[in-house]
C-alpha cells in the first residue's frame, strides 16, 4: 500500500540522519603551527597528536579533530592540570576561538562560536526530537498499513470481459500487534537517544575547582562553518593564557592521504614464514 511505501521511505531517512550524527567517524589530521606564543611539546597517545604547554604552574594538553556530531565542528579535546598550591577554578566558557584566512590584504580573522555544554546539548535534543517525531509518524503509518490486507480476484464473462475485484481486509490482531512492535521500537530508540547524550554530556567540558595536582579532561565543540588557513584556541585557566593554533587549510587532504598510506603500509607488510 502507499502509506506503507512512505513509512518505509521515512524511517530509512531517520535512521540515515540520526545513526550518521550518532556514529560519525571524526578525523583527526592536523598540523600544528608552532608559534612564539602557541610554542608546545607534541606528545603522542594512542596515535592522536597532543600539543603541551607548560606554564605558570598549569599544564595545558590539546589535541584538534573534526566531527559532524549533530553539525559540524571543530572538536577540541583538552587536559588541564594545576601544579599550583592554590585552588583555580577553571571555567570552560572563558575558552576563545577564531579562525585566520588569508586574504588580498593579509590574513582575516573570523571569532568562532565556542558551544557550553548547555548549549550543544540543547542542539543534540533539538536534533534528536525532531528525528523522533518523524520516526513516530512513520511507525504509525507502518501499524496503520499492517491492519489491512489486499486480495484480487478475476472472473470471467461468457463474452470475454474481465472483471477485477480488490477485497480489503482489516486485523485487528494484527493492528495490535502492529502498534506494539512500533511501540517498542519508539521506546529502544528513545533509550538510545538518551544514553548518547548522556555519554557526550560526562565527556563535555564543565566548571571545575582544581586543587594541587589535580585535573580535569574533556572536549568542547567550536562551530566550523567555512574553510579557513589556521585554526587558533584560546585556554584560560586563572590568569594564564595558553594559545594553540593548527593549520586547517588543506585537512581533507591530509586525512585522504593518511587513509591511503595506512593501507598501503598493510600491504607493504611482509612475513618471512609466508
């Protein structure tokens, strides 16, 4: 039937959008622009590029990727450490970002909106009801469809003609039945819905009070809406400022080159026994 048709059409374009925001690979090629203000120690963990500074009794990790997390971002991933005697408070709303594109007359710069948690939060909810809400209507045109049965039958004239009879047919059984499977679905999706946004909220960098020798990880997101040169973070902790800055120009570029020679390097592999 058509209203089955246009159910199916819907939920394959949900679950489309919503696995690829929940599941999407980020990328984290990056070059690191050593500066005399965003100097840093490159250190390695698991593969991923960390820039360290080390300053007025604070250490300062980051660490750059790109993620389409329910829209497109720049994901910075930071470690903050207090070496100091006094207690700091370290508020990652005070974080800043902007972007440098070179232009005619020098370089342009552009403020990037930094996302609290709050806020990017509030854009994964946005995102997840608005997916819900189309996956209910889909799932009700679905139990809907699943009442009715179509049987066709031909008879024949003596003369020749003939005749077609469509017979509908309605289960209420099977409308029951319709309506729970897509109940259960709804609320396992649900579940799901909340448990993503539960592990990105532990993960997003909050407000804490940092005591000697303690630290606090995480991420923030930072809206990427244009390509741009070099891309430059801002981390406040007390009074210290630490800059990191990370060429971003050709990103897709590095990523699709480094793809090809992780392959490659597979194939270069070789087995003495073989």
């Amino acid at each position: 039937m058509v209203t089955n048709g246009i159910s199916i059409a819907i939920k394959n374009y949900i679950f489309v959008v919503l696995f690829a925001a929940l599941f999407c690979v980020e990328t984290n090629a990056q070059t690191y622009l050593q500066t005399e203000k965003g100097s840093a120690d490159l250190e390695y963990e698991d593969g991923v590029e960390w820039a360290v500074q080390r300053k007025d009794g604070f250490v300062v990790a980051a660490s750059l990727s790109f993620t389409k997390e329910y829209g497109k971002y720049y994901k910075v991933d930071l470690f903050v450490k207090n070496l100091n005697s006094d207690d700091v408070v370290f508020n990652p709303e005070k974080i800043k970002s902007r972007l440098y594109m070179q232009g005619r007359y020098g370089l342009d710069t552009i403020a990037l909106k930094v996302y609290t948690c709050e806020q990017y939060m509030k854009k994964v909810r946005r995102q997840q009801n608005l997916a819900m809400a189309l996956y209910g209507v889909a799932a009700g045109l679905n139990a809907a469809s699943a009442a009715y049965s179509e049987s066709t039958s031909y008879t024949y004239g003596s003369n020749g003609t003939t005749y077609i009879t469509e017979t509908y047919n309605y289960d209420a059984g099977a409308a029951a039945l319709a309506n729970i499977q897509s109940t259960n679905e709804i609320i396992s999706l649900s579940r799901m819905m909340n448990d993503e946004q539960n592990v990105k909220k532990q993960g997003y960098l909050k407000i804490n009070t940092l005591r000697f020798g303690e630290a606090v990880s995480g991420y923030v997101n930072v809206d990427r809406f244009c390509r741009a040169d070099i891309f430059s973070v801002r981390i406040e902790v007390n009074d210290s400022k630490f800059y990191f800055e990370w060429i971003v120009k050709d990103w897709r570029k590095i990523a699709r080159e480094k793809r090809r020679a992780e392959r490659y390097d597979r194939y270069d592999e070789q087995d003495d026994d073989y």
